[in-house]
C-alpha cells in the first residue's frame, strides 16, 4: 500500500506485539521531529547562577548596595551564589561571615529561599538563593 502511494512504511514502535507501523511520508516525519524537539529545548529554562561576594567585615552601606543587585536577580528569575571570602588570617571570623549569610539570606526572603545553606569551602563560605516561582 505505501509503494502504491508513494509513500513509505515506518516502524514506529517494534517492541510492541505485533510491531506498529505506519504509512506516510518519511521526510516529513523527521522534519515535524526536529521541530518539536527545537520546540522543547526553545521552551526549555536556562538556570542563570550571579554571583556576589562578601567579607566578614562588609560595611552596612555595601551589604544594602549587593542587596538591591540581589533583590534584581533574583526578580529577574536567576539564581544567586553568595560567598564570603577569606582573606589571610580573617578565617578566625567564620561566625561573623555566616552571620552575614543568614543576614543576606533573612533579607531576600520575599525573593528568594535558601537553596544551599551558608558552607566552609576552603577560604570562601557559600551560600546559594533560588527565586520564588
């Protein structure tokens, strides 16, 4: 039937029992596949991840003016990786650069939540803040 159309015989699912398959045009087929499938990745979100750094010893005018930049990515739809850096020996003030995590974190809670709570890795302390849907 499909060499009498013109067409061909397409297997579309073999494991079935007994196989499916279908008469139609080739071509067409996998040219409405690749479309779809442009379709979905078009659709598809992209996971933007900013970043913003800190210092244990960050002043209350800087900690607002990262804030605001904060607030903007996070409204954008992005996500935002806040670390504090340790620079020589303020590695003795962990508690103070997690303070200003929480701090960061309590802050951005009408944009954001928390993905990652604040974390020692090496000399930086990271902290990682979704948007809300």
């Amino acid at each position: 039937m499909a060499y009498n159309d013109g067409l061909d015989l397409v297997m579309i699912s073999p494991a079935a029992n007994p196989p499916v398959c279908k008469i139609i045009e080739y071509q067409k087929y996998v040219y409405e596949q690749k479309k779809k499938e442009k379709e979905r990745k078009a659709n598809s979100t992209k996971v933007v991840i900013k970043e913003i750094r800190l210092s244990p010893q960050t002043d209350d005018h800087d900690f607002e003016f990262k804030l605001n930049h904060a607030k903007r990515f996070l409204s954008e739809g992005n996500k935002v990786k806040v670390d504090v850096f340790f620079r020589g020996r303020s590695i003795v003030y962990k508690e103070q650069g997690e303070a200003q995590l929480l701090k960061f974190a309590e802050s951005l809670l009408e944009y954001g939540k928390p993905e990652v709570m604040p974390r020692l890795e090496g000399k930086r302390m990271l902290m990682i803040i979704a948007p809300k849907k």
